[in-house]
C-alpha cells in the first residue's frame, strides 16, 4: 500500500518511503561506476582522464533539471496539501514544458562551448580530442537527461518512488548492457561510453514522460497549459540550491583537475575522477534521503502542519548521525577494493588512489547533515537559505580549500579540502537552523 504524503511519519515509514529513492541514487552511481571500470580498463588512461574532464561541463548545463526537479516538487506538493489539485498539474505541467524547451537551447550551447572549456582546464591533445567527442555525444541527449533529474522528485511527489526506482534501474541496466556491448565486444571506446550514457538517458527522460503523458492514478498529469512565468520562476527560485549544488559540485570538479594536472599531471584526475564515481554512492544516500523527504516536508509546511514538521525534522537528523557513521566506516574498509577495482593494473596509480579515497572518505561524517538541511529548507519553499547553504559548501569553501590546503600539505591538501569545507559549511548551516526555527517552527 503506497504511503501518502499526509501521513504521520515514524521512523520507519518515513525510511519506506524515501528507501526507493535512496536506492535510486545509489544505483545510478552504480552503473557510473561500471561506466568508469569499462572506460578505465578496456578503453585506457586516456579516455577515463577526457571523460572527467568533459563530465562535469555536461553536469553544469544538466542542472536545471535538478533545479526544476527539487523546486517544482516542493511547489507542487505544497499546493497539493492546499487542496489545489488542477492547479499543481498546471504547474506541473508548464514546469516539464520549460525544461523540454531550455535543454534544446542549452544541448547546442553545450556543443559549440565543450572544446573551449576543456582547453581551459589544461586539456591537450589525445586527451582533448577524447573529452570533446564524449561531451558532444552526451550533449545531444542533454533534454532527456534534464527530464530524468527531475523526475527523479516529480515521482516522489505523485507518491510513486517505487516507479521511480524502476525506471532509473532500467536506464541504468541500459548503459551498462551497452557499456559492454560498445565498449568490451565492440571497441568502440570513449564513443561507445558516451552513446551507452546518452542511450541510457533517453531512456530515464522518456519513460516517465510517456507515464505522465496518459491517464494515470497519481495527482499528476501533464495537461494543456501556457507557461507562466510566476510559477517557474518560483520553482526555480526555491530550488535554486540544488542547481548551484551541482552547478558548484561541477565547477569544483574542474578545478580539481586543474590542480591536480597542475601538481601530479594524468594520473592524478584519473585517481579524482575514482573518487567521484565511488563517493556518489555514499553523497547518494544522504541526497536520496534528503530529497526523498522533502516533498514530506512541503506538503505539511502547506497544510501547516507543525507538529509533523517537527516530527519530521527531529527524526531525520537522528536518521542523518547514524547513517554518517555507517557510511564513513563502510567507505573507510572498503577503499582498497575500490581502488583496486579500477586501477589494480597500476601499482603506483593503486597506492596514490588509495590513498586519497582514504582522507576523502573523512568528508561523509559531515556532509549528510549539511545535504539534509539544503534539502530541508527547500522542502520549507526558502529557495535563497537552501542555495546559501549549497554555495557556501562549494563555490566558497571547497574553492577555496583546493587552493589553500596544497599549499601546507601539497597533493594531499587537494584530498582533504572537501573535509575542511564541510566542517565550515556545518557551522554556517547550523547558525541558518537556528535563525529560522520560530518562522517554520520545526523545533
């Protein structure tokens, strides 16, 4: 029986219903993962380095989908706990049709801007030609993948995650079906890598848009509706946050590879671009409890609904400290497997990898808290708290920790700064809590 949002949450009702989509974060960065082993082991070094490099471009024009996503989820549910049924499918509608028309723009400015922005990352070459055939395949698939990010919360909302875990498992067996077939059997190498990912996102986008499309049983419908520009630019206002997290997360990712190309050349983007893959899988779950929850929290905060509020706030930050420290000692044992996974061909590359996912992982005792109140406050509808949180943790505190920390510790400053960045993200992200907690009431 599908848990609703109205409901009163324990403990385990609210781990039910954000289970799917905790799992769905997960397995996408599964099947990431088994991108990053095929590219490194059957296509090379060269190939898995362009790939990080043009990765985190595709990421940064792919982000209005998380915005729209996690914004327009939170208007929708809270127009829904108003009792405005038809209109949260108009909004729901209008805000799908904008994405649709924003990710056909942004896939052709993504194509003329890939060579030049990975030139300005120190790409050269092999490495340079390689980066800017996988982003121009991946761009022309950039409105699906739009599509996708956001239905990733928009199924949430219409109360169907299970759905939602279902369709990103069958993206994701998708790509890696492909993945072996273009890249293993094939040889197709850094070509074949894009077009499984591209293939796999059309699938994630279509899918859900077919299901919304016809009559279905949820709250949800795609209708005929004009695009108003009050009620998107509200969406994308609340959830602005996430788009600057990822945008951020992106940006952060260049420099990355610009300090280290700077400082240990090849092999140290191909040990970063190890740790994002396998770091997603443990920032999954902290993002998929995060979001999965927030739809909760805007529906209640619509009904006014204070004591769930507080219920709901009170039992996610208990839920947040347990699984940080599950997921540290997790990440902590299970690195030299990881690292072995990709690179156990290279001795030395294996020992610096091992490395660097050891001080990395220190970061995930932290991160979820300051994950869950982003999330939280997007939840609220308070877009502008929820992006001050998300760019205090990237663009100004892990910027500048890349910068500063190899200055004193050198390659192993460039590991630690997402740690340092954290710590200083949760103190600012605490002071936020306190300042709001008598508009919202949630404690």
């Amino acid at each position: 029986m599908a848990i609703k949002l109205s409901e009163h949450f324990n403990y385990t009702k609210l781990l039910r219903f954000t289970f799917p989509t905790i799992v769905m974060m997960i397995f996408t960065s599964l099947y990431g993962i088994v991108d990053g082993i095929f590219i490194s082991n059957f296509a090379g070094s060269d190939p898995f380095a362009a790939v990080n490099i043009a990765w985190p471009i595709v990421m940064i024009f792919s982000t209005i989908g998380f915005m729209v996503g996690t914004g327009g989820s939170a208007l929708v549910s809270k127009t829904l706990g108003e009792d405005k049924k038809e209109k949260a499918k108009r909004y729901f509608s209008m805000l799908i049709y904008f994405e649709i028309i924003a990710g056909i723009i942004f896939a052709v400015i993504g194509i003329l801007v890939v060579k030049p922005i990975s030139q300005l990352m120190g790409a050269k070459d092999i490495i340079l030609d390689y980066a800017v055939i996988y982003g121009r395949i991946l761009f022309y698939a950039l409105p699906a993948f739009i599509l996708q990010n956001s239905f990733q919360s928009f199924m949430i909302t219409a109360e169907r995650p299970k759905l939602g875990l279902i369709i990103t498992l069958i993206a994701g067996v998708t790509n890696m079906i492909l993945d072996f077939v273009l890249i293993y059997l094939c040889k197709f190498g850094v070509e074949g890598a894009a077009y499984a990912s591209a293939i796999g996102q059309y699938v994630g986008g279509l899918i859900p848009l077919i299901f919304f499309i016809r009559k279905n049983s949820t709250h949800l419908r795609l209708v005929k509706t004009k695009i108003e520009i009050k009620p998107v630019a509200k969406a994308c206002l609340n959830g602005l946050s996430e788009m600057m997290m990822n945008i951020s997360l992106s940006l952060v990712n260049m420099l990355y590879n610009y300090q280290l190309l700077r400082i240990t050349g090849k092999d140290g983007v191909i040990s970063y671009g190890i740790i994002m893959y396998v770091s997603f899988i443990f920032v999954g779950t902290f993002l998929g409890y995060s979001n999965g929850s927030a739809p909760i929290v805007s529906f209640h905060f619509g009904a006014k609904n204070t004591d769930e509020l507080k219920n709901l706030f009170k039992r996610s930050l208990i839920i947040i400290f347990l699984g940080s420290l599950i997921l540290t000692g997790i990440a902590e044992v299970s690195s030299p497997l990881l690292a072995r996974i990709f690179v156990g061909y290279d001795k030395e590359l294996y020992k610096m990898t091992l490395k660097a996912l050891r001080i990395y992982s220190i970061s995930f005792i932290i991160m979820g808290y300051n994950i869950y109140a982003s999330a939280f406050f997007t939840g609220l509808n308070n877009g502008i708290v929820s992006a001050i949180i998300s760019v205090f943790r990237t663009i100004i505190s892990e910027i500048a920790m890349i910068f500063i920390l190899p200055i004193f510790f050198d390659l192993d400053g460039v590991w630690m700064a997402v740690s340092f960045a954290e710590l200083i993200s949760l103190i600012v992200s605490i002071i936020l809590l306190i300042l709001n907690r008598k508009k919202y009431q949630y404690y």
